[in-house]
C-alpha cells in the first residue's frame, strides 16, 4: 500500500471564500470547546462524548451533523497523538483554521470541480489541476482530507493511497548510488557509468542570504522583527522542500521500473558540527537529508523502485577502482579525489556516489546469498 499527500490549491471567488471562512471559524470553535471538555474528563470515546456533546456541538456553533461528528474524531486524534508520544496530558489547542472532509461525505472531487460541504451548503470549487490527473481514474482512494487557510491562500490536502507490490531484490535490473552534499544537493552514478550532478551552489547562496537576514532581524528585538522571523524560516522551509521534491522526482522519473537507489545513513549529520568552522556550521548541517530521503522512499515506491541505506563510512576515502582507503586520498578544499595507491582521479562527490552503487551491488548480492 503506497499513501501519498497531494495539496491542492483551491480557487475561491469572493462570495465562497466568505462561506468557508465562517465554516472554518465554526469547525475551529468547535474543536477548541470540545477539547476544553476532553482535557477536564479525559473522555476518549467517541460513543460518550457523542452523548455528551454532539446536541451542544450542532446548536451552540451550526455545525451540520457529520461537521460535529469529525470534530470529536479530530479531537480524539490529536489527544491520543499527544498521548503516543509520551507527553504529559496537556490542553490541545487548535491555533490554525483548518477543516477535516470526509471523502465522499464532506467533500468530492473530480478532474474538474472540488465539491465541499459549507454551513450554507454544498459548494463547488475550481482548482489548480497540475499534477492531478494521474489520480483519477479508479486506482487511488481518497482519504479524510484538510481544507486549510494559510498565507491568504486556500489549500485541500488529500491522503490518497493505492495497491502497489513493493520491489524485490532480485527484481531489480538497475543500481544508483545517490551521494547528498552542498555543493552538489545530489550526485548519482548507476549502472551504465553514467554521473549526473545536481548542482547546489545556488541553494546554498540564497541559504546565505536567509541566515544574514535573519541575524539581523534578531538584533532589532522587536515584535515586528520576531513575526518576520517567522516569515522567513517558512519561506526557506517551503523552499528547501521544493528544492528536495524536484531533484527526487528527477531521479524517480529518469531510471526505469526496477532501479534500486542506494543512500548514505546520514542520521547522525547533526552531530558534527564540532567538526565544522562556526561560520559555515549552519550551511553545512542543515540541509533536511531525513526529508529527502522520505520523499525519495515514497516516491521510488510509486514508480516502482526502491531505497536502501548504507553506513556512510569511508564513502569518500575509499578508490572504487583499487579499493585503497585513506583520508589522504581526499581534498575537501579541492572537493577531488586522487587516489595514493593507483592515482585513479575524480570529483570527491562522484567518487561518493561510486562506492555507494558498489555497496549497492554488495547488498544485491548478500540477499541472493541467503535464499
């Protein structure tokens, strides 16, 4: 089972957006009542707070009956996230405006109309149909959505999933070793020798840039200053994870069906910051790795690939052609790789990318063995 997130961009004339505004206000109300109640009883179950609350829910804030029914699941959902995570019990609290749709209850849509249900009613909408079309035609379900209102835009986000047989090992006709850097967001070399580069230097300027505007924001000390920062770490957030969904998309879309993508286990990045100059320490570690890693999982998935993860140690020192490791064999500064044994030549990402794929093979052929 493959389960994606598509967000949609709705577009809302001026006479629905007031109808979904009140409609938000109302659920949004809703929410924060009933998790006062939740929060004093500690009640969970949905048959008693329906007892309890749903008559309250309908005539204190117009909500239609299945609107109140799915703000108690909302609520009920949230508590019992809080619980899982091994936090004290605490008060929910629902800050932003936001709508939970029932597929096919509270809400439909086709490859032309978004249809919603609405204190007023039922409302169709347009909406910005790039990258849809593939999702419609019987093979993906849809799931309990979220109509939200965020930076004066409406967005749907629609959990969709779908059948998929997973890629097995001796399936796979294809291995890509894909080294993440700075430099070079991304570096793969696959089985026909081919290296592509993913170039970063860009990214990396205007990452600059957010952390020189950012100090000073902070100096100002104002409440102006603070809400800018927000602003900002938003902005660079969204764009770091544009940044991350084309080149992922890139590769699934460039390798055929049966490509096995081979990553380096770069959990642990943060922690070496010690080893990095105080200037660049941000640059250097915080580039979201984890999240490209997910987006490229669940997309291989789709396309009919698969990821795995290897130790990244000596991926960079180790010369794919004689096997010599040694930390002399690279130069950082340089960002090139000569090797001391049989003076074999490269970019240090490249060669990165080349011992992944030979890990790659190495692990094909360690489950071969074992069946």
């Amino acid at each position: 089972m493959i389960t994606i997130t598509a967000k949609i961009q709705l577009i809302v004339p001026q006479p629905a957006m007031e109808s979904l505004q009140s409609t938000l206000n109302a659920y949004q109300q809703g929410l924060n009542w009933l998790s006062e109640r939740v929060y004093e009883t500690r009640e969970l179950k949905q048959s008693a707070l329906n007892a309890l609350y749903y008559r309250k829910l309908r005539h204190q804030f117009g909500l239609k009956s299945q609107m109140a029914q799915s703000v108690m699941k909302t609520v009920i959902a949230r508590y019992k996230a809080v619980q899982s995570n091994k936090h004290r019990w605490t008060l929910v609290c629902f800050k932003q405006p936001e709508y939970d749709l029932v597929w096919n209850r509270d809400y439909s849509l086709n490859d032309r109309l978004f249809s919603v249900n609405t204190l007023e009613g039922r409302m169709k909408i347009s909406y910005i149909k790039k990258g849809m079309k593939k999702f419609f035609g019987g093979t993906w379900k849809f799931g309990t959505a979220k109509l939200i209102y965020r930076f004066n835009k409406w967005f749907l986000h629609i959990p969709m999933s779908k059948e998929k047989s997973p890629l097995n090992d001796d399936r796979i006709i294809n291995v890509v070793g894909v080294d993440l850097g700075l430099n070079f967001l991304a570096t793969t070399f696959d089985s026909k020798g081919k290296t592509r580069f993913f170039k970063g230097r860009e990214v990396k300027h205007k990452r600059g840039k957010f952390k020189a505007l950012r100090k000073q924001l902070q100096q100002c000390r104002t409440s102006s200053a603070r809400h800018r920062l927000k602003q900002i770490g938003s902005r660079e957030n969204r764009y770091v994870c544009d940044i991350n969904h084309q080149i992922t998309k890139a590769l699934v879309e460039q390798y055929p069906d049966g490509t096995l993508f081979v990553l380096e286990d770069l959990s642990g990045v943060r922690k070496s910051t010690e080893k990095v100059h105080v200037r660049h320490r941000y640059v250097s570690v915080s580039w979201a790795f984890y999240q490209f890693r997910e987006l490229l999982t669940y997309k291989a998935e789709m396309y009919g690939h698969m990821v795995v993860v290897v130790d990244p140690k000596y991926t960079s020192q180790t010369c794919p052609k004689c096997g010599h490791k040694d930390k002399r064999n690279r130069n950082k500064k340089a960002h090139a790789f000569t090797c001391c044994d049989c003076q074999y030549k490269s970019n240090d990402d490249r060669i990165g990318a080349m011992n992944l794929y030979r890990k790659g093979i190495e692990h094909i052929s360690t489950v071969t063995a074992k069946v």
